[in-house]
C-alpha cells in the first residue's frame, strides 16, 4: 500500500474535478453521523428536541457526558457506563494477551515445526473464526454455567480466547511463514532449543505483527455484543452491553445526549487504536480476508 | 574408512525415493563439493549430514561417530547457510557467539574465541553492528565466523556464495580456498557453479536425479566423466558430443564423422580398446578446447588430427574466441586464442586433439573404457 | 520406529515438543468449536425447549422452522439484506479505490475517514444511525427546519422500508475496507501492464474494464466472501439500529435463533436455524479456505 508507486493513468480536468467532488462527498458521508453524535452529545437535551441537529450547541455542557459516565441509568442501576467500562478492559486485556501468545505460539509451529496434517489442523481453527456464534451459544452457555462461569468476566475471557485463537494463528502463521527457515535451522545446528528459538530469534522479530495481532483482537474483543448479552447480560455486561442496555431501556424522557456520549466513550477506546495504529489496523483487516 | 562416512544413505519422503545409496567416505582436511543441477539431491545430502533432515536408511558417521538420530548440535558440524543465516537482531558479536553461549561456554572464553575469530577474518570492526548494516561480502565473512567459533569437525557449505555479485563471488571464492588450506578443516560444500566446484574442492561428487553420478578429483571429473551427465554438466561452454562410428584404418581405430561440407573424417583414437567397437556406432566428446586452430595446439600432444570445416559464428569473448560450427550434423564449439584468425564462413583448417578425446557407448550413455 | 529408538534426547524431545505444546489450542478449538457444533446438530433433533432436553425428534424441528412465517421473513430479509450490502459496499468500495488511486491530493487523510467506522461497534453505528434516521429529531426533522417542508424520510419505521436502513448502516459501517481490499488490489499491480495497454491505446475506461477490474478477481472473492459471512452473521446492528423491528420487518436469522432459543424457550427450533446458518456459511466459506490453504503449499 505505498503511495510511492507512480500510477501511470492520465485523467482530464473534468474528470478529476468530479473525482474530487465525489471523494469528499463520500467523506462527508463517513465522518457526518459521527460529527452529528460529538456536537449533539454536549448540548443541553432541550437544544436537541427542538433545535437542528446539524447546529453547533448554542449551550455548551459537558453534563451528558458526566451522566453517561457516573449517573445515567444503566438497566436498573443509576451506575452510568463506569463499571462496565472496567468490566471491557478486565476482559478485554487478559483475552487479547492469551490469545495473542497462544497464536505466536501456535503461529511458529505450524510454520517452523511443520508435521503431517498440520494444514488441516489449522484449517480446523481458521474455519472457527467464521462460524456464526449462534451455533455454540447454547452448549456454551451450558458449560459456562457447568463451570460456574456465568455472568462472570472469566467466563468472556474464555469464550474470547477461544474464538480469538484462529484469527491470532492466523496472523502469525503467514507471518512467520515468511520468516527464513534457515535462520531456524542455522539455531537448531547452534543449539538452541524450541523454546530458544522462539524466544531468541523469532520473538525479537516479531512486533509488527504482535501489533496487529493485538488490535485486531482488542477491537473484535471489545466491540463484542453477542457472547457479551449472551454470558454476562447483568452487573458483569461488558461496555457495548451497557451501551445498549442505556439507548434501549430508559424509560420516560430519552436523553439522547447522554446516549451519545455513552456511545461515544464506548467507542473511544477502539477509536483511539485506530488513530493512533491505522496503519497497523489496516494490515490486520487485510491480513484476515486476504492471505498471503 | 573415512573421517565423514556415508554409507549407502538413501532419503525419502512418503514412497519418493530422492537419494539413493549414496557411498561417500570423506577424509580429514579433504575439500568435498557436491554438485549438481537444482533438484538433484545435493542441497537434502548436507542437510542429512548436519542432521536438518533424517536419515531414512543407512549410516553416516563423523570422526568414528555415528550420527543418525543425533540432534544437530551435537553432532560438532557448524554449516553456513545460503541466506547467511544471520540473526538480523543480534549483533555480529552476538550471532558468532551465540552458539557458544547455548552450548555453555562460559563468557571469557566466548570472548578470547570471537577475538581470534573476528581477526582471522578481519571482522573487528564490525563487532556491535546489526547484519541489516552490512554488505553481501561481510555478512559472508560473519557467517564464517559463526561456523569458525565452534571449531567443528566438519564444516558445511550450503551455496554460499550464490547470493553476491560476480566479482565478489570470485574474491570470496579465493578467500575460502586460502582459509581451508590454513585451516585444512573438513568441508563439505553444495553448490550448482561447476567453476565453484573445480576451483574449491579436492574432490566433486556430481550429481543428478539423486544419485552420486562420480565422484573424483577435480581433473578426473574433467578429462575421464564417468558419463554423459557429467561431460556435458562439467565444463563450459559443454563438451561437444558427436555422433560418430568406429573404423579400423592400418589397425588403428578411428572414429569418422562427417564434416560440414559432407565429407568423411578420421579421427585416430590413441586407445587400444576402441578396436572392440569397429563398425559401431558411438559418441565422441571432444572438449572445446581440443578443437583450435593449428598454432592454438597444446604442444605436449601426440594425436592432433587437421580438420577442415566451415566457420559458423564466430563469438571473441576477451581472453577466447569462440567459433560454432555444424560438425557431424551437431552444433559444436571451440575455443580459440583471442588472435586466431577466424572468418565468418569461409573453411578453416581446424585441428582436434585426440588425447582429450574420450568415448560414449549411446545406449548405456557411459564412457567407454 | 527405527530411528525413534536410536535418536537422541535433543532430538527426540524436538519431534514431540511441538505437537505437545501446540494441543492444548487445538483442544480447545475441537471442544468449543467443533464439540459444541456436533452438540447443536443434536440438539437440533431434540425436543429441547427451555433447557437441553435428549428426546429425540428426528426432522420435527426442521420442519416446523420452515412453516414458520417468522423464519421465512428473517431469511427472505437476509436475502434483501445481503444481496444489497454486498452490491453496494463492493460499488462503493470499488469505486473509491479507483478515484483514489488516481494520484489524489489527501489521500492519507481520505483513506483514513473512509475506513474508520471499521473500528466502531455495531451497537455504536446502530445508535448513531438509530437517532439520525428517526424522523422525529434526525435527517428529516433537520430538512423541515432548514425549510424543506416536504421532505420526508420515514424508512425507520416503516415495515416494508427498514431493511433498507440497515443496509445503509451496514453500508456505512464496512464499505471503507472493501476500499481498503480492493486499493491494495489495485497497487499490487504491475505499473507497466498499465503503461502497456496505454501505449495499446486504451482510453481510462476500457484501461479499468479490460485490464484492471479482470486483475482484480481475487480482491472481489476475498470481499465478497467476507462481506457474506458478515452479513449472515449480522446480530448486533438489528438490535441496536431496529430491534428487528417494526414488527417483524428487519428480523434476521440471527435475531430469530437468539429469540427462539433464549426467550421464546423453543431451543430445538433455534438450534435448528443455527445448524442452517452454519451450513450457509461453510457452503461459501471451506471451499474458499481450501483453496487459499491449498495455494499456498
């Protein structure tokens, strides 16, 4: 994806002129229904019911986002989205590790340590990477409750590890795939071990990937709604669980601009990935559908 | 018995036999290339000695050692790879010592080796860089010093040099040379570059389609190929290889073949055998250089036979020229001095030495003894 | 074995360390994965309704999902859904691509806005959409105030239009990385296959249709199967963006399977449309894995 690489087409002026004219409409129509969720989420609800939402506030208050943070309504519970916040981050830090080491792991072995059938093998966890979900809710949610997991975070931490793992592999498999064999075998003939290998020579090389790895799976991780309804619906729901819980359930008025707020900070933390790591983002989302 | 032994060592994955019985036995200080066309079985041959890949049957022994089963890094080989090999986030310093360090060796000594190492090979000030910071030529250097640190027993060689530009390939082909006839380490070395092989080795085995085809001194392999294959692998441009049928003239055997103007010539051979191939056919190789203008003639010959032929193409290549020309109905080379005054296609009385002639039976495709 | 026996420990431990540590993944993905699907085929064949229950039914809950008008209109809603989600986002994203590669001023800051709902949850694209489509506050509420008395987009709550609103959500939400699959198509392309067929005298449009968009088959596989399975899967957007509603209209078979099972406590029915969804998906999917898997060898 270089921008370096001369592309030879010649385009007139028209053209261009509509070119331009097209690429910044279809901007507009990117960045508009986020623009409308920031300005309306700090106005006062009075300025949104009865003024346009495409005005700047004419009242600036930060008190939508307080309520959504501390106050709001939550289901039952005045918590605002608070703990659910932590409850995303104490589930979505311990699954993002695990599967990421699992697949680095997995990753240098299916790659370096390669044995009959190992494509089937990885077949197997990469085809469990496009499954509908729906289709292991129920034995899951079972188990879960076998295991005393239910409601609990550990219990998203082991259904995300689970389902992370194929596309974790996945990563570091092609990546490692193009790391040189010989610098494997000139290690082994050293006398490094397996476990030596990995560590001294793969591991050192291996933070582009690991990057990608982790926000592919931070992002997925984290905007999960359906084993979050499914195994953690009350004061264990993760973020995008509350988020809904709040849009959905408040009875009586409907602040809409707490509502944006709270799906604004819902957002933020995967937002920030993204700004700060698009690059990496990209490769991920690239890596996953188009391999090789 | 020899200080690297092979002894019918056979390789195959599933049901696909791709070595077979190879008999190689290797003496201390010896330089062994193995050499062949890509897919010949060369490249699986070193591995199974450094023990990257398995022995499916058979025995290969070091230093009255058997080796099969045996991890690689106890076997007391140190290899160096194509690619280099080297560990792109460890220092120069860190990648000589590293196999060192994970066989235990404590730190002075790790040291005092990687200084008289990086001095031998005139690596010291490169010591604390990356490998992504060095050329092709001293990322070879460093590469040998990893292998040199360990003091093997048997040093392998796995195309090392097929990844540096033509001159630098040549420099570091010399180099090579003078370390081994310092050190006289055993090696073991795998390219495809034939002039790699003559150059280097003090014994070639050639090989094709896995089997060893000869093994021998370099000018064994040159003057008396065991067979087809390794007249026309060995040497460029090729040996020319002419059909040609076996006549008895004055109770010498001769081969004749035919001209480019269609008319028959004789071409005495000095050995006595042939006589059992009168009126048969056979194929003659003839080496480029065997076929020059009369002055072009190694002095030292006793059968130089006068040809005369047309002039196909006539190629000055500096130090040679080559001329090709249609000799008994093939395309045939030789190759001349640069001055030898040769014309796009007039006849040339050309002559070929018989001494550097030998002879192939068609059918079994090997030499005739 | 014959080497087995004779290898040395280095060696021995080598063969077998890889396959021991690699087992407790591979476990995992046999249990949870695979286990659990074997687990849902059978219940699907059971009469299970607000528990697992083992009484075998053979075919009943097959056939009663498909006399079930719900079931038809989720998966006749899939079919609208799908078939246009993918249309458009391809459209879009192709055309994006093309526009963008043609030396734009900007493009680190475009590519970026156009890629960036990627990162957002459906929750959150379908609360932002939700608020933005309702008649009441959102785009026509903001049309009349600004004195286009007459406009009216009402689609959110009208039965026969809002599946068309979660396309346009969907739409929004994934269109930029199809941008992103088919621009990296586009720059993998050899530079002077382009120059050749310009010397050929091909104007930009046949240069696109002839040569570029034909290069490009395997960006359009790789989207098209991604956007599919995307789409079968779509759960959280509806809940978010209609709550599969008004009535029935934006039902889809993942809202149906989650209904049927957890609050309408028909688990055999739902279990069923699960194993169908699965089926849909893989009859796209293995054979698309397969063939990547197998290009790579």
């Amino acid at each position: 994806m270089s921008s370096v690489q001369t592309q030879s087409v010649q385009t007139g002026r028209i053209a261009r002129t509509f070119i331009y004219l097209f690429l910044l409409l279809m901007a507009l129509f990117y960045l508009l229904p986020f623009f409308i969720m920031v300005v309306n989420s700090v106005k006062p609800l009075s300025e949104i019911t009865g003024g346009n939402m495409m005005a700047l506030p004419e009242v600036f208050t930060i008190e939508p986002w307080l309520a959504a943070w501390s106050t709001a309504q939550v289901g039952v519970e005045p918590t605002g989205l608070r703990p659910y916040f932590w409850n995303s981050i104490k589930m979505v830090v311990p699954a993002v590790a695990i599967s990421t080491v699992l697949g680095a792991i997995n990753g240098y072995i299916l790659t370096k340590w390669r044995f009959k059938y190992d494509t089937i093998l990885f077949g197997l966890m990469l085809f469990s990477c496009f499954i509908p979900f729906q289709i292991v809710l129920i034995p899951m949610a079972r188990i879960l409750g076998i295991l005393g997991l239910s409601g609990s975070t550990y219990g998203l931490i082991l259904v995300h590890v689970v389902y992370g793992i194929g596309f974790s592999t996945l990563y570091f498999r092609n990546y490692y795939a193009a790391f040189p064999t010989e610098l494997v075998r000139a290690a082994q003939i050293d006398g490094a071990g397996f476990f030596q290998i990995f560590y001294r020579i793969l591991m050192p090389s291996s933070g582009p990937i690991t990057v990608v790895c982790v926000i592919w799976q931070f992002t997925n991780i984290w905007n999960d709604f359906l084993f979050g309804a499914s195994f953690a619906s009350g004061s264990g729901a993760p973020m995008t669980v509350a988020l809904n819980n709040l849009v959905q359930s408040s009875t009586g008025v409907k602040e809409y601009n707490v509502h944006f707020a709270g799906a604004i900070l819902a957002a933020l933390p995967t937002l920030l990935v993204y700004i700060v790591a698009g690059r990496y983002f990209v490769r991920g989302l690239m890596a996953g559908s188009v391999k090789g | 018995m020899g200080f690297l032994d092979i002894k019918n060592a056979t390789k195959s994955y599933g049901n696909v036999e791709v070595l077979h019985n190879v008999d190689i036995a290797v003496d201390e200080g010896e330089f062994l290339v193995l050499v062949g066309p890509s897919g010949c079985g060369k490249s699986t041959l070193l591995n199974m000695i450094a023990g990257l890949e398995d022995i499916t049957s058979g025995e290969i022994a070091i230093n009255d050692r058997v080796m099969n089963g045996v991890h690689p890094s106890n076997r007391n080989i140190a290899m160096v790879f194509q690619s280099y090999a080297l560990y792109p986030n460890m220092t120069v310093a860190k990648n000589i010592t590293f196999g060192l360090e994970m066989h235990k060796v404590p730190k002075p000594e790790r040291d005092e080796a990687l200084q008289s190492v990086s001095k031998l090979l005139q690596i010291e000030q490169l010591l604390d860089r990356k490998p992504g910071q060095l050329s092709g030529g001293q990322r070879q250097r460093v590469a040998m010093g990893r292998a040199l640190v360990r003091n093997p027993d048997v040093f392998l060689f796995d195309e090392p040099l097929s990844n540096l530009d033509a001159k630098l390939r040549v420099d570091m082909r010399t180099e090579i040379k003078k370390l081994h006839e310092k050190l006289k380490t055993t090696i073991v070395y795998v390219t495809h570059d034939q002039i790699e092989a003559m150059t280097l080795s003090t014994r070639i085995a050639v090989m094709y389609n896995g089997y060893v085809q000869q093994l021998g001194t370099p000018k064994e392999i040159y003057d008396t190929p065991e067979n087809l294959f390794v007249a026309t692998f060995m040497g460029s441009p090729a040996m020319n290889i002419l059909p040609a049928s076996v006549v008895m003239k004055d109770g010498v055997p001769h081969a004749e073949i035919t001209t480019s103007e269609g008319q028959n010539a004789l071409l005495p051979f000095n050995q006595e055998n042939m006589s059992d191939w009168a009126g048969k056919d056979i194929l003659l190789g003839i080496r480029p250089e065997a076929i020059t203008d009369p002055d072009g003639v190694d002095r030292k010959s006793k059968t130089v036979v006068p040809i005369s032929n047309r002039v196909g193409v006539t190629e000055p290549a500096g130090a040679d020229t080559f001329v090709t020309m249609e000799l008994a109905g093939k395309d045939c080379i030789s190759r001349m001095r640069a001055d030898a005054d040769v014309t796009t296609g007039e006849i040339f009385d050309f002559v070929i030495n018989m001494d550097k002639a030998v002879a192939f039976d068609p059918q079994s495709e090997m030499r005739i003894k | 074995m014959y080497h087995a026996s004779k290898s040395d420990f280095k060696t021995r431990l080598q063969t077998w360390l890889p396959k021991l540590v690699l087992s407790p993944s591979l476990a995992m993905v046999l249990i949870f994965v695979y286990g659990f699907i074997l687990f849902t085929v059978y219940l699907s064949f059971t009469d299970s309704r607000i528990l697992p229950s083992y009484g075998w039914v053979g075919w009943e809950n097959y056939n009663k999902l498909w006399r079930l008008s719900h079931w038809e209109i989720s998966l006749k809603n899939l079919g609208i859904y799908a078939s246009l989600y993918i249309a458009i986002c391809t459209a879009i994203g192709l055309t994006l691509a093309i526009f963008l590669d043609q030396k734009i001023r900007g493009e680190g800051i475009l590519r970026p806005i156009y890629l960036y709902p990627m990162a957002l949850s459906f929750i959150v694209t379908g609360t932002a959409w939700k608020w933005f489509l309702d008649p009441g506050i959102g785009l026509e509420h903001t049309m009349h105030l600004w004195g286009w008395e007459s406009f009216e987009f009402g689609w959110i709550k009208d039965r026969n239009l809002a599946i068309y609103t979660l396309v346009l959500a969907a739409v929004w939400q994934s269109s930029g990385f199809v941008m992103a699959m088919f621009l990296a198509g586009l720059r993998g392309i050899d530079s002077e296959i382009m120059k050749a067929a310009q010397i050929d005298g091909a104007s930009n449009w046949n240069l696109y249709r002839r040569i570029v968009i034909p290069l490009l088959r395997p960006a359009f596989l790789s989207a098209f199967v991604i956007l599919a399975h995307l789409a079968i899967k779509s759960y959280d957007l509806v809940i978010a963006l209609t709550g599969g509603g008004p009535g029935r209209a934006t039902e889809l078979p993942a809202t149906f399977m989650y209904s049927y099972t957890f609050t309408r406590n028909q688990m055999g029915i739902g279990a069923s449309s699960a194993v169908i969804m699965l089926m849909t998906i893989a009859a796209i999917m293995v054979p698309y894995l397969y063939a990547e898997l197998r290009e790579k060898k």
